[in-house]
C-alpha cells in the first residue's frame, strides 16, 4: 500500500507540472492575441468582428483512482476578451459535464468531482464557451477539448481461464510442448509497464517448466511414467509491471494427465492353467479362462490369443472376451473319456499394437500351457448307425421282420439297453420293436400304393437311467408287388364318325397301373372272348402301351343307335399277371368336313322330322303370351271392389251373435269391454265419412268432459255419442243414433212391426209354432202365453 501510495503522488506531481505548462502556455498565447487585436482597433480606429476565437487549448489530463479530500484541478479557461469584472461567464459541456467535470463560470477553473476509471473510460470530449452574463450571448465560438484520464497500476492480470486440462503421452523428451496459458492486463499497455506480464510456475516442480514471455508449459523430467503417476496439477503465475517488485499478479490452475503408450508387454500371472471338462460338452462349449495381464490402457492393452502347439490344438480353440481381455478356451469337438482323459497346449498372449520406440523393451509377448484333463459323464445310448434304411414287401402278414437297430453304452458301466419307437412317427402303428433286441416288425399289412415310405424314429435309453436316451430316424420303404389290375386311361369316350370306312381307326387309348413300373407295362389289349367278333368295332394293340380302336362295318346311322359300349381287356406285365375289363363309351357324330368339329347332338333330326326352328320359337312364344293373358284375368277375377257407400247388410250393428253362455246381469262389469264400442276416431273429435265427401271441414270442439275409454257408464256414453251426432255434420249415418219412442201411432197405414205384438189384442194364433221345432220354441213361449194363461183362468 506504502508503494501504491508513493507512486500515486509521483503521478500526480508530474500533471500539475505538465498542467502548469499547459497554463503558461495557453497565457502567452492569450496575452499574443489580445496585443493583435488592440492594434486592429488602433489602426483602423474601430472594432473589428473577428470569427477566430481568442482562446485555444487541446487536452487536459486527469490521473484515475485519485482518492483526495478536495475535487481534481483538471485545468483552467480563460478568455481573452474577460477583463476581470464578472461579466464573462464561461459554460462547459459535453461527455460528464455537471456531474463528473464541473467549471466555475467567472474563473474558468475546471475541476472532477468523482474519482475517474480508466479501464471503464479513457477520455471524454467536452466543448466549451464564453457567454454574457447578463444576455448569455457568446462571446467566443465554442471549443472542443478532450480530458484524459491517465492510467495507474490498478488491474491485475487475469487469465482467460480458471483452470486448463492438457495431456501429453508418457516417455515424452525433455522440453515436449504440453500447453500455453495466456493472461490479459486491463492497464494501458502503452503507458509504462502496467499491462507488461511475466510468466513463472509456483507448483509442478521439477516436472514441467514455462516460458517467461509466451506462457507455453513444456516438460522438464524424461521418461515420466503414466503406470507410475498418470496426473499432475501445475500452478503457473502471471505477473505485470515486467514481473518487478511491486507489480500485480494473477495464477492459474493446470491439470495434465499423461497419455498411455505401449510400452508395457503383457504377462501371464501363472505358467500353467489346469482345466477340466466333461466328456458330454457340446462343441462351442466354454472350458475355462485365462488373462495376460497389461497395464496398458486402450488399445494398447489390447491382447490377443492363440494356441501354438499340444495335442489339445484340434480339439479345443481360444478367443477373446473384448470385455475382460481374458482369453477363453472352448470345445471344438466331441471329446471321449474312455479314449483320451487329458490334453495339454500352449497359449501365446500378444499386443496388436506395436510402438516401434519401445521394441527395444523386449518381445510384447507371453506365453502359458493350458492342461486340461476329461472328466467321465454318464452318457446316453449311442446308436451304431446315424439313420437306417429298411425295405419290407406290401401285403405281407403281421409279425413280418424289417430290420434291426443297434445301440450300446460307452461308459464304463456298459449298462443294458431298451427300444422303443416314438408313436408321434408312427401314429397308424405299423411297425413294433423288440424292447431288448431292437428287431422292427409290422403289425398290419402295408400298401405300396398308399404309402411307399415311412419315416418313424427309434429311442434307445439305458434301464438304469431313462433320462439319458438316444434317437435315430428309420426310414421304411414298402416294395411292391402286382396287387393292382390295369385300368383304362384318361381318355374312357370317343366319338366315331358316320360315314367312316372300314378298318379305320378312330382314337387310341392307354391305360394306368397303380402298382410301381416293374409291375406295370408293358400293357396288352384284348377282347373279350364272348366279343371277339364283335361286328362294329374292333382293337389293335400297338404294343407301346396303347392300342387302336378300329371300324369293322362301313357306316353308321345316328337315327338308329347313336351310342355304343365297347368292352375292351387290359393286362399288365407283372408277376403274377393282373387284368380288367373295362367299357369304352363310343358316340356316333355327323362329320361334315374336316375342317368342321363333328356334331354329336341329336336335336337337328328330331327337328326335321316336325317343325323348323323358327316355328317352334313362335309357337312357344303365343304359348308364352297366353299363359300371361291368363294371369292377368284370373288376378283381375280375383280382385274385389270397395263399394263407396257401406251398404246395410255389412253394417254390424245388424249383425246376430248367438251366445251359449248368459250373463251377470248389470252388475256384471267384466263381462265386454265397452271401450270396443268406441268409435278411436270419434273420441278424437273427428269421423272421416267414407260414403260421400263432406262439403265443408268440420271443426272438432270441445262438448265437454268425455268418459275415458275404459268407463263402463253407458249412460254417458250414449249422451256423449248423441251430442256429437246432432252436431256434427259430417259423420257417416252410421254412426248416428236414431231412438224411436213408439211406432205407428196415429199413422192411417198402421204398425209394420212387431215389436209391440205382444202387447197388442191381436187375434193372431201363434201356437203353430209349437209344432216348429226347438228352434222356435222361444217365439212360441213369448207369443202364445197370452193364451195359456187365459186358458188357466
């Protein structure tokens, strides 16, 4: 703090004296350009307006981070034409004017009332002027001046970053290049040494070193060994004012690790590995591991494997596990105790990548034995042959002999084995086979024809332990033998045409066996001896498996028989001889020309014999036609039509509905459903009227409350029913109820009905109808007890 001190008062000194010749200048200058213009005046005896200002400056300095009690004297103005007695008035503007540079307006002296940093600003433009003080009228152009602020010691470097990481491979020479650190100084570089850095390292000692001036850290040891110490942590110092007493200074952390490069062989731990593994192991199977240690990393420390020699090199191998290194050793083929129990090799470790700087270090190479010795597993039955082939004859009888499979225990122990076939491959059960023997049999008669091979597996386990078992395919192949007659080929129907000439043959026929081709052709075609001289046709065996159909009369007649069945013999070449008697269907066709197909169809001669085609087609069509005629009338027959007016007859009301049983009288509520009675229509207000159409639209209104449709008051229901006929001129007569309180009263013709008849004197004798039967026995109770009672009387 003491030298800070000092040195801020050295600066300060030195511009108070570079401001006090800067005053004694601009005075003499002043002083010069007053006397000018005093002899203008005298000589041309008034005053002259001139446009040059009578004061001229160009820069003032301020020293940065002054911390005195009173404000900084940065300068002074003063105009020529300011003679002392106020009225001069001087206005400082700008950058920080009036609040960092302030000015006393009658002496011009220029002051900085906060303490100035040069990092944050290095100079400020102002601009200055001398007004009246009473009309603020300049009186001199305005001037521009800069203030600069000079710098002092008070940044210390700084590096671009806290902490660097940098790496460099173990084993490097002595002055290897390993990073630059770089610091910056905030001070002016321009101005004394401030911003003048100088590097050093404080911690890394005596591994690294760094150069003064660039920052660049290089090695300082030889042969540093990343498996001895793989990281380092430097502390490297920055330092201005050209790293002398009293500068600032600023450090930084560097962290360099050492790279890995091949300068380690790998090892083997041991000289020998002992293994074991069993005899049942399946190829491919891991027998055991082994590592050459490396203590290189990457791929440097990349080890790889191989046998060199020993009796084990055909039966086992080696690769490598990328994620261990290790080396593993698996099983490349079937191994048996009982044959050989133990192999030894030898294993080789070595590095693929070789550094041709550290070839001198020795091979990058190990070696190891791997003994491995065969472990005795309880193995299944192993069968003598991989698969078997058997052959037995069709149609023999059950219990026939078809081969045999053999199997055996290759342990020590030799243990007894057992047969059996797998019924998953033998579902129909054909064969069987002797659990003790392995001899295969069938149990049913096989045909060729519908299976000439059968592919079943056989089991063999030991008795002792039916877990470990065995299998093996057997493939059954079914001989034939001449069990199956020939039969006439594809072709079973040929046509023949009329006019054919004798001894012509007409098509050529084949025949099929479904026995195998040592039983089958060669095929010979025969006649029946009962049709030998068969008088149509005849047979020529062409003694390649086909024979000729051949004319024996001259000509056919269609009319007469159109259809011949021709028995043709056909005969095999197998031992012992088989043959069928087969029908060959020959059809006779009209064969116009050759060019034209032959037509077979008998239709165009029954045709001839009546009516042309065109005439059939008319008469079926008039039959058409009538037949639609007839329908039509027999629909319209059937067709009723709706009269306009309902007559009386179909009216209900008139209908007579006998009832065997009688009812509970008016007590009796259940017995009918008034609400039949009601009209659906009339209970909404409006009947359509279906006899006449209503000449003006009735309006249903409101007569009232109507009983519910389910009420039994008859009572209201008639009312409501009569209301709305007499109001209602659109409803159909017969919906109208008409109630006659007497008849034929006062009329000159008299009663026309009966209704009052026994009430009245009549005369009339009605006991006839005693004599009518039970069906009027009713009529002649009502009518003829007028009688029977006067008669009692």
């Amino acid at each position: 703090m003491k030298e800070d001190y000092c040195l801020h008062v050295i600066l300060l000194c030195l511009g108070m004296v570079h401001y006090s010749h800067a005053m004694t200048r601009d005075k003499m200058h002043h002083l010069r350009t007053s006397l000018h213009t005093h002899r203008e005046r005298g000589k041309e005896g008034q005053v002259l307006h001139r446009s040059k200002r009578g004061w001229v400056w160009n820069q003032f300095f301020v020293i940065e981070e002054y911390t005195g009690p009173d404000p900084v004297l940065v300068g002074r103005l003063h105009s020529d034409v300011d003679a002392g007695d106020g009225k001069i008035k001087y206005i400082l503007s700008g950058e920080g004017a009036g609040t960092i540079f302030v000015i006393d307006d009658k002496s011009g002296n220029i002051h900085a009332t906060k303490t100035l940093d040069r990092e944050e600003r290095a100079q400020y433009t102002l601009m200055a002027q001398a007004v009246d003080r009473d009309t603020n009228q300049p009186l001199e152009p305005p001037s521009e001046f800069i203030v600069k602020v000079q710098d002092i010691n008070d940044n210390p470097p700084e590096f671009l970053h806290e902490n660097y990481h940098a790496t460099v491979p173990e084993m490097s020479n002595v002055g290897t290049s390993v990073i630059q650190v770089t610091a910056s100084d905030a001070d002016d570089p321009t101005y004394g040494n401030s911003a003048k850095l100088v590097y050093s390292i404080l911690e890394g000692q005596p591994y690294f070193s760094v150069e003064s001036q660039t920052g660049i850290i290089r090695t300082a040891l030889p042969n540093m060994d990343r498996e001895a110490k793989e990281e380092y942590h430097v502390v490297i110092q920055a330092k201005d004012m050209g790293g002398h007493m009293g500068g600032l200074s600023g450090t930084t952390k560097v962290t360099i690790t050492l790279t890995d490069v091949n300068d380690n062989p790998p090892k083997f731990p041991q000289s020998a590995y002992p293994m074991s593994v069993s005899e049942a192991a399946v190829p491919g199977e891991e027998v055991g591991r082994l590592k050459a240690k490396d203590p290189d990393i990457g791929e440097n420390g990349l080890v790889s494997y191989r046998i060199l020699d020993g009796d084990g090199a055909e039966m086992f191998e080696i690769t490598i596990d990328y994620q261990t290194q290790e080396g593993v050793v698996k099983l490349k083929k079937h191994l048996d105790y009982e044959t050989k129990k133990l192999y030894s090799m030898k294993v080789e470790a070595a590095n693929g990548h070789l550094d041709p700087r550290f070839i001198s270090r020795g091979p990058f190479k190990d070696t190891a034995t791997v003994k491995i010795s065969v472990e005795d597993a309880d193995e299944p039955p192993v069968f003598l042959e991989p698969f078997y082939v058997m052959e037995v004859h069709e149609n023999t009888t059950a219990g026939t002999v078809v081969g045999r499979v053999h199997a055996k225990d290759t342990d020590v122990a030799n243990s007894p084995i057992r047969y059996l076939i797998d019924r998953h491959t033998d579902l129909d059960r054909f064969f069987s086979i002797n659990p003790e023997d392995g001899v295969i049999k069938t149990t049913k008669a096989l045909d060729r024809e519908e299976a000439v091979w059968h592919n079943i597996s056989v089991i063999a386990n030991e008795i002792h332990n039916r877990l470990h078992e065995s299998r093996v395919p057997v493939a059954i192949k079914v001989l034939d033998m001449n069990d199956n007659a020939p039969e006439l080929g594809p072709i079973k129907e040929g046509i023949v045409c009329e006019n054919l000439p004798n001894n012509e043959p007409f098509m050529t026929i084949s025949a099929i066996d479904k026995d195998d081709s040592a039983n089958g052709p060669r095929f010979i075609f025969t006649l029946p001896a009962e049709t030998a001289r068969n008088p149509n046709f005849t047979i020529r065996d062409n003694r390649d498996n086909t024979a000729s159909i051949e004319v024996r009369q001259k000509g056919f007649a269609r009319l007469k028989q159109d259809l011949y069945l021709f028995p043709i013999v056909i005969k095999d070449g197998g031992i012992p001889e088989m043959s069928s008697t087969n029908t060959l269907t020959i059809r006779v066709c009209n064969c116009i020309n050759d060019a034209s197909p032959p037509s077979c169809n008998a239709e165009p001669y029954v045709l001839n014999a009546g009516l042309s085609t065109g005439a059939l087609i008319a008469i079926l069509a008039c039959i058409v036609i009538l037949l639609v005629i007839v329908v039509l009338f027999v629909t319209l027959r059937r067709q009723k039509k709706e009269p306009l007016i309902v007559f009386e007859e179909e009216d209900v009301r008139e209908n007579i509905i006998t009832y065997d049983d009688e009812g509970g009288g008016e007590e009796d509520t259940e017995a009918f459903d008034i609400a039949t009675l009601q009209n659906p229509d009339g209970i909404n207000g409006f009947m359509p009227r279906k006899d006449i159409k209503p000449e003006l639209q009735y309006t249903p209104r409101d007569f009232g409350i109507r009983p519910a449709p389910n009420s039994v008051d008859v009572d209201d229901f008639i009312n409501t029913r009569i209301h709305e006929a007499d109001n209602d001129p659109t409803a159909p007569p017969y919906d109208s109820i008409q109630i006659y309180g007497y008849e034929g009263r006062g009329s000159v013709a008299g009663s026309l009905s009966s209704l009052e008849s026994a009430t009245t004197d009549s005369d009339l004798d009605y006991d006839y109808l005693q004599n009518w039967g039970p069906r009027f026995k009713k009529l002649a109770d009502l009518y003829g007890s007028k009688d029977t009672c006067d008669d009692d009387s």
